[in-house]
C-alpha cells in the first residue's frame, strides 16, 4: 500500500530493461532510462510536457499521423502545442510515406517550431505494420531533421499478416550504426492494455527514453514526482508481461497454449473482417496487418452528406449513429481520428468471439446496402 519511487519499482525497471535487450536480440538496455507509467498515455503525456516550449512561430510542433489516436490531438491540445498533421497512404495499406513528412514538416515551419515526431506502430485506428526499410527512413529523417521521435508500440505483440513483423524503433535505431543510436533521441512506449493481455484496468505501462540531456533526465524524474508513483498493482502487472512463464517452468505449456489461442484468434478475426468489409459495395478495408481495429473507408452518398449537414453532423458520425439507432452497433467515425478531406470511414475492434463477429458484420452488410438504397 506504500508510495513506491516515482521512477517506478527498481527490481521491475530492471526486468523490462531485459525483456527489452531479449526482444531486440541483445541490444543493451539501461533500467535508468526506465520510467514506470500509468499505461502508456501517461509516459506520452509527461514527455510532451517536457518538449512543448516557446511562443508564437517558435512554439513547439509535433508531428502526429492522419488517422490518429485521439490521445495526440488531445495532449497537443492540452499543452497549447501545434499539432502537424502527416498523411498515412491509404492506397498502399496505410503506409508511412517519408516525402510526405517532409511536406508537412517544410509547411510547418511557417508557422511552429517542428520539434516531435510521432509514429503508431502497429498502427491505430489504420492498423499497419511497418516494414524496417520505412523504420529507417523515419529514423534517418528524424536524425537529419534534428527531431525527437516518440515511437508508440503497444501494439508490438499483435501482428497478424504473413510476412509483416514488428521491429522496434530502438532495434533499428542501434543497428543504423552510432552516428544514429547516440544522437537521435527516443521515447518508446508499451503497456499492458494491448497485445495478448488486455489488462487495461490496471493501467501499467513504462516507457524508455534514450540520448536524453541529463538535465532534461532531472527535470522528466521531478515532473513525474508531481504523481508520485504509477500504481504499484499496475507495475506488477506490466512485471509479469516482461517476465512471462519461461520453458521448464510448470506454468510455461499453459501460458504458451493460452497466449498462442488468443493470438492466432485475433489473427483469424483479422483475416475474416477484411474479407466479410471487401464483399459489401461500397466499402473498403486495407488487409488488417496488426493491433485490434478494422477501418474501413465507406462511400456516403450526396443526400445523406446533405441531410448529415442538415443535422450539424460530420457524415460519418451520422452514418454510424443510423447504424447504432438500426442495430444496436457501436462504432467510431473517422472523423473522430482524422481522414483526408472527403473521405469517410469508422473505426471497428475485432474483439467480439467469431461467431459474434460474422452476425455482426452480416448486420453492418444489410445497414450498409439499406444505407445506400435510401440515399443513393
């Protein structure tokens, strides 16, 4: 029940500093540049707080992608910083495309100080993987650009298609050489909400951060003394996630069996979500690569934009609130993550059990080809 250091407990920060070494096949791993956090929004929040400065043209930009995770627009917000939105290549499976980083950051030097760069990777709500060539032209483009990258990875255990694996950012960073890894500055996040586990309620999380001053270091460690510490049963849990069953131990079958069944079902639920979303006119869906969503691009007809306008509504939030009303079914607008002008979708998560899953895609289908009977 005691307060633990705000840094989080030693002997755990230690543990994910090996887990870290074992996933990136022996890249070292200090537990000093450990920070134990409350899930992963908290450790992302915290080091905005720390690079956001200045006024006017010299206030801080932070680059985030276009679909995003609410969580950036709402702590750029937050800190008064500018968000600068970068594209992700809808045509070619939501691929990070370094020319158009480099559009947005020239743009934005107009008006901010473009200073952070952040990459989703497995992506949200877009779910994609990142191959290593692009991991290695963001990192060359952070180190030329003189950008500090804040490389989200909660996803890092959930990637489903043939032929796509995860690469951490610091693997990468490490192997490009040490012009690279002792220059470019990085913050990674992971968490215990995501991958296998799903333990969101214990909101455990840590994030490691290397090439940072050691001033910066002070200021980051009394900042989060302001908290005081994560809560202890969540650096428990993120504990037992870094430090799983290992073979020869008596729970190391179960833990596999159970791990492997959650995994190859999310796999499985992937694969069907894409194929049942492709047969339905009028909508869209990359191959679901990794994390938990689907999204969809759907085609919205002239008459429901109007009627939509008429209601004050962004279309795709009338269109997923007609399909809450018709069935029940709850879903994201794109809106609510960004999209390019003029396109529209939702987000969706892959988590109900299959059979779940197939009725309510058969109920998304029938919404859909109604939707478009009435409006079309």
């Amino acid at each position: 029940g005691s307060y633990t250091a705000s840094q989080g407990i030693n002997c755990i920060r230690e543990d994910v500093a090996s887990y870290i070494e074992r996933r990136d096949g022996g890249v070292p791993a200090d537990p000093d540049n450990i920070y134990l956090t409350t899930g992963a929004s908290d450790g992302i929040s915290a080091i905005l707080k720390i690079l956001v400065s200045g006024g006017g043209k010299s206030r801080t930009g932070v680059m985030i992608p276009i679909p995003q995770y609410p969580l950036y627009s709402a702590a750029i917000s937050e800190l008064d910083a500018i968000q600068v939105n970068y594209y992700l290549d809808e045509e070619n499976c939501w691929a990070l495309n370094v020319n158009e980083l480099r559009r947005a950051l020239s743009e934005a030097k107009a008006y901010c100080n473009p200073k952070v760069l952040c990459i989703i990777n497995p992506g949200n709500p877009t779910g994609q993987v990142q191959n290593r060539k692009c991991i290695e032209d963001v990192i060359h483009f952070a180190w030329e650009e003189k950008l500090f990258l804040l490389a989200d990875e909660v996803y890092q255990d959930n990637v489903y298609s043939e032929g796509c694996q995860f690469h951490s950012f610091k693997k990468i960073l490490y192997e490009m050489g040490p012009e690279y890894y002792n220059n470019v500055e990085l913050a990674s996040f992971h968490s215990t909400s995501k991958g296998y586990m799903g333990e969101c309620g214990y909101r455990g999380g840590y994030m490691e951060v290397i090439n940072l001053h050691p001033e910066i270091k002070g200021q980051l460690v009394k900042l989060l003394s302001v908290r005081l510490c994560p809560p202890v049963s969540g650096q428990a849990a993120m504990d037992i996630v870094v430090n799983p069953p290992v073979p020869g131990e008596e729970s190391y079958a179960q833990f596999i069996k159970e791990k492997e069944s959650v995994l190859n079902n999310l796999a499985k639920k992937a694969k069907l979500t894409e194929d049942m979303f492709n047969k339905i006119p009028g909508v869209h869906c990359n191959p679901l690569q990794g994390a938990m969503y689907a999204f969809p691009r759907i085609f919205i007809p002239s008459k429901a934009i109007e009627e939509a306008k008429a209601h004050k509504m962004a279309p795709d939030m009338f269109y997923c609130m007609k399909l809450l009303e018709e069935t029940g079914i709850c879903v994201v607008p794109g809106s609510g993550f960004g999209q390019r002008e003029g396109t529209y979708h939702f987000r969706m998560t892959i988590l109900p059990p299959v059979e779940k899953l197939k009725i309510l895609l058969e109920k998304v289908k029938d919404f859909h080809i109604k939707f478009l009977e009435k409006y079309a």
